[in-house]
C-alpha cells in the first residue's frame, strides 16, 4: 500500500510539473484528492491493515496528500505568475513609438471664402441674413421690378416648382424680404450669403446652384460714390491693396444705374494676359442704386430712402483668388482638392 501511494505521488507529481494551465492543476487535485480520487481510493482500503499498518500507513497517506497540495499550490502560483507577466508584456505600451497623426478636417474653400467676405462686411457694419431657398415668384422677380412677362426674367432660367413657386435663382429676394422686415422706416446694412439655382448645363464656369453673396445698404442720401467707396475697400482687403477698380455701366431690372465691377488683374498687373483675355480687368461682381419701384414696393419712401446693392459669386471670388480654374472642383469634393485650402 505504501509502494502504491508513493507510486500515486510520483504520477501526481509528474503531472503537476507537466502543467501548463490552472485547469488542469484543478483536474489533477480532484483526480488524486477528490472524494473520489485515486489517494481517498487507496486510504479506503485501510480498513483492511492491521492496527500496527495503520498508522504508518496514515502517515505515509497524509505526507503524500500533503506533498501533491503543496506542490499544486507552488504551481499554480507560478502558472499565475507567468499568466500575469504575459498580460503585462501583452499589454504593455511602448513609449518610443511615434504617435498616431491626428486626421483634421477643416473648413470648404467655399465655407472658408463666406466667411472671409462675412468677416469683411460685418466690419463695415453690415448684418447677416439669410432668406428660402424655395422662393414665391413674387420676392424672387415681381418685387425686384421683374413683373410676369419681363424680358429679363430670361436671363435667369429658373427652376419652377409651381407657377407661383421656384428654387430663387439669385440671393437678391433677401432684399426684398429684409425691407419688409423693417417697415420702410429702419436704414440697414445686411449682406445675405447663400444657395441659388439656374437651368444651366454645368461646365467648367456654370453649374446649376451656385452661390451668391447679396448686399443692400438702405439709408438717407446713400449715393453711387458710398458703393464704389464699399466695394473698392471690399476688393483691397479680398486681393490686395494694389488691386484697383473700375466700375462699368450695366443694366439690372432693380438697380438705376447698375454697374458690373472689374478688378485689376493680378496675373499681368493690367497689362492684359490670358487670365483677363487680354483687357487688363476682372469682372468680379454687379450693383448699382436701388431702383425707386423696388424701395417703393420693398416699403420704403424713394423721396427720403435711397439705396446700393450688389451681388456677387464666391466661387468665383475664390477661383480668381486661388486660381481655381473650374467651378465644379467646389462641388464634387475630392479630398486632394479641398486639402490644398485648409488652414493650419
Ligand atoms: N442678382 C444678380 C444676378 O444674379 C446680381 C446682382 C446684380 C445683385 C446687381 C444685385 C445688384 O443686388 O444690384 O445676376
């Protein structure tokens, strides 16, 4: 019986060092220890020993389950030892890797062009607003002197959603509506950046929304030359103090006179190059004075009110600031593009 525990021990033992997991240490215990082991097998048999075996036999039984306990314990805590030190080493962070690159993303050249003109004319005094894309027929033309069978209501080819209703195919509605919004008694300053939309076909220099930016100074005595003072400190401040301006006769349903604005071209300093097709200017944007019908319709009395207002593009603002040869690269959003303009 003796040869027969310390045989178990030797087995149980050797188990215990082949070990790799704390599973099989709990399935080794329960297999030699357990109540049905194979060592409280063997002890059951003591009944059977003589009363001079027996307590040598008990000792040998309590050494070989105190043996195994032991050496299950010893390694089970080096089993738990070697599981941490792996977790630690798994998780283990290494200081001298360099660190992942942040990917920011930043304003659209559009968004970023808006704001710059917003920033321009909010320091001059002006407010921002905004007016709907969906427009009634009537702010969008009838309110701007363009009544139904107006011969310019062609140069604008619209997108008509009912007969009263159309996407606005300029920002200048805002004017309208902010007139009405002051009751013909309040002078303002608002300029009215925005979505506006044309039956056009999109090429390089069109697309069917585009965006304008609207501007409407309404006051007493408000003269051509407060026009030409505001736009020319807008075009210094947007391209460059060495810009110069000139502002040529036009024709606009709303305003009496209008003008159609140049710059000075930057690429050939108004020597004439491709850029300008050779005339030496720019055109960036249109104006004049508000036309009395339009004061008198908007609320506002044309014997003490007067008015400017002018509309422009930012895209082309920005493609003639950039040198952003076609208008779509706004639209199709090609990250390669966009990237160019962010700002640190
Ligand atoms: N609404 C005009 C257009 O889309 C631009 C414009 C011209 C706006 C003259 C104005 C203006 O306010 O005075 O072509």
């Amino acid at each position: 019986m003796k040869e027969q525990l310390e045989k178990l021990q030797q087995d149980a033992l050797a188990q215990i060092n082949a070990a790799e997991e704390l599973k099989e240490l709990q399935d080794i215990r329960v297999a030699y220890l357990g109540k049905k082991g194979s060592i409280t097998g063997v002890l059951k048999g003591m009944g059977k020993l003589s009363p001079e075996e027996r307590p040598v036999i008990g000792e040998v039984a309590n050494k070989v389950r105190n043996t195994i306990t032991d050496a299950i314990e010893e390694k089970s805590q080096k089993l738990e030892e070697i599981a941490l030190n792996k977790q630690l080493e798994a998780e283990a962070i290494d200081v001298t890797l360099p660190g992942r690159k942040v990917q920011a993303g930043g304003p659209h050249l559009l968004t970023s062009i808006v704001e710059e003109i917003e920033d321009l004319f909010i320091g001059m005094g002006y407010e921002v607003k905004e007016g709907p894309e969906v427009e009634t027929d009537y702010f969008n033309f009838e309110a701007l002197n363009l009544p139904k069978d107006h011969p310019a209501r062609d140069m604008q080819d619209s997108f008509y959603i009912t007969n009263e209703l159309l996407l606005r195919t300029h920002t200048s509605p805002v004017q309208a509506r902010t007139m009405k919004e002051y009751k013909g008694e309040k002078p303002f300053k608002m300029i009215c950046p925005g979505k506006v939309y044309r039956r056009d076909s999109d090429d390089a220099t069109h697309s069917h929304q585009f965006t304008q930016i609207e501007g409407l100074f309404i006051d007493k005595k408000v003269r051509m030359s407060d026009l030409k003072g505001t736009l020319n400190a807008f075009a210094k401040k947007m391209f460059g103090e060495d810009r110069n301006i000139r502002m040529r006769p036009s024709f606009f349903p709303f305003t009496e006179p209008s003008v159609e604005m140049d710059i000075s071209c930057k690429v050939c300093n108004g020597e004439g190059c491709s850029v300008c097709k050779h005339t030496g200017w720019i055109e960036i944007l249109g104006g004049g004075m508000v036309h009395p019908k339009v004061l008198e319709m908007g609320g506002y009395d044309p014997k003490v009110y007067s008015g400017f207002a002018f509309g422009m593009g930012p895209e082309r603002i920005a493609m003639l600031k950039y040198g952003v040869s076609d208008i779509r690269s706004f639209y199709t959003n090609d990250i390669r593009f966009l990237k160019q303009y962010h700002q640190a």
